[in-house]
C-alpha cells in the first residue's frame, strides 16, 4: 500500500492569526528593548520566525545571546493575541479524515517556532494530530524546514517517504518553491498569503480557492 505524508504549513493554510504573531513580536520586542514597531516593515508570508527575528535583533543591534529570553516572551505574548485567529474551512475534517486512513499521515512543515506553532494548533484542538514536524530552528531555508519534516515523519511513522510520496499544503509561492526544493508535490490554497495569479505562476499541483470540500481534496491526496 503506497503511503503519502501531508506536510502542512500553519499560517494562512490552517489558520489565519490576523497578524498576531508580528504583534506579539513587537509587543514582545519593546518591552525588552524599548523599540517600537520594530516588526513593521517585514513581510512575514512564507517566512520562518527565526530568520525573521534574527534579522530584527541584528538590525536594532540587540544582544542576540538574549535570543531565547525572546523566544519564550514572544510565545507568552502570544497566547494572549491569538483569540481573534480563526480556523480555515475544512481543516478540521481534512486532518480527521487523513487520520483515519491508513494510507496517508500528517506532520508539520512550518515557519513558526515549535512552541508558536503548538500555541497556535492548541487554540483549535490540532496538536494531536501533528505528533512531529520541522520547524523553524535556527538560520534556515524553507526547503530545509520541510526536508527536517520529512526525515522526522519517516523515523515516527517508520515509513520511507520518498520525495514523491510527499504532499506540501501551503498558502505562498515560497511553499511552492521549497516543496519543488525537496521533489514533493505541491497543493497550494488561497487562504493566506498568495494571490491566485502568484500561486498559479508558480505552478503547484493542485490550486485551491481553500479545502472546504474535504473529501475531494482527501481523494485527491490519495491518487
């Protein structure tokens, strides 16, 4: 029985936060350093948080050793911002149906910090279905998130994986392009971060307005 794994980005795919985790970083960043705004001027679709908060750190030329007191205020602050994110259609039966299937898996292949991410995923009761995924862990690509989310489904789920097996669910081009990096295939939803015209530009396997119609996407998912 020929096995897929469904790599899932959060932000914009599963869930729209509203722009709450650049809020919670500038809230995070000025009461730290007393800067303000000091995540305005970045674009944070398709990125990976620890380059992004890198980048700010080097910029403001704050002391980066501070980077994980930072990383765990930014996570609290979180918490307290993600009331107004709300879950995209279909998800939910998405992710039960793909449980429920011996042929196909889920894990993680997102920007976010683990801690973001899970913070994020609990907010809707999704963390058990992710029990590993790559994340974003120190100065990266996104390829490499995803590759990093591959090579640990394969060590839990005990199953090969090979690049075609794969199915990268995204929201951006930059999805498309680091799912092209690894050799996976490519569904791309219109629910985040890309315009139809970019997403169909860059050519992903399947373009979605968004995964409301669960069991379609599950068949396809399957072929």
């Amino acid at each position: 029985m020929r096995k897929k794994l469904l790599l899932w980005d959060i932000d914009g795919t599963m869930i729209r936060a509203k722009g709450t985790g650049k809020r919670a970083m500038n809230r995070t960043f000025r009461e730290m350093f007393g800067v303000e705004d000091a995540f305005d001027n970045l674009s944070m679709a398709g990125g990976l948080d620890y380059n992004i908060i890198f980048s700010v750190f080097q910029e403001q030329a704050a002391d980066v050793s501070r980077l994980p007191e930072f990383f765990d205020a930014y996570c609290q602050t979180l918490k307290t911002e993600l009331s107004i994110a709300e879950l995209m259609p279909g998800v939910l039966q998405v992710l039960q149906l793909a449980e429920q299937d011996a042929r196909l898996h889920n894990a993680l292949g997102t920007g976010n910090l683990e801690p973001g991410a899970r913070i994020k995923l609990d907010l809707f009761a999704l963390n058990r279905f992710f029990p590993v995924g790559g994340f974003s862990e120190s100065i990266a690509e996104r390829y490499q998130v995803l590759q990093t989310g591959v090579a640990r489904a394969r060590s839990h789920y005990r199953e090969d994986f090979a690049p075609e097996q794969v199915i990268v669910i995204g929201d951006t081009v930059k999805d498309i392009e680091a799912a092209r990096r690894i050799g996976a295939q490519v569904a791309a939803v219109k629910t985040g971060g890309g315009s139809h015209e970019e997403l169909a530009a860059a050519k992903p396997d399947l373009l979605l307005d968004n995964l409301a119609d669960a069991t379609a996407f599950i068949e396809w998912c399957r072929i």
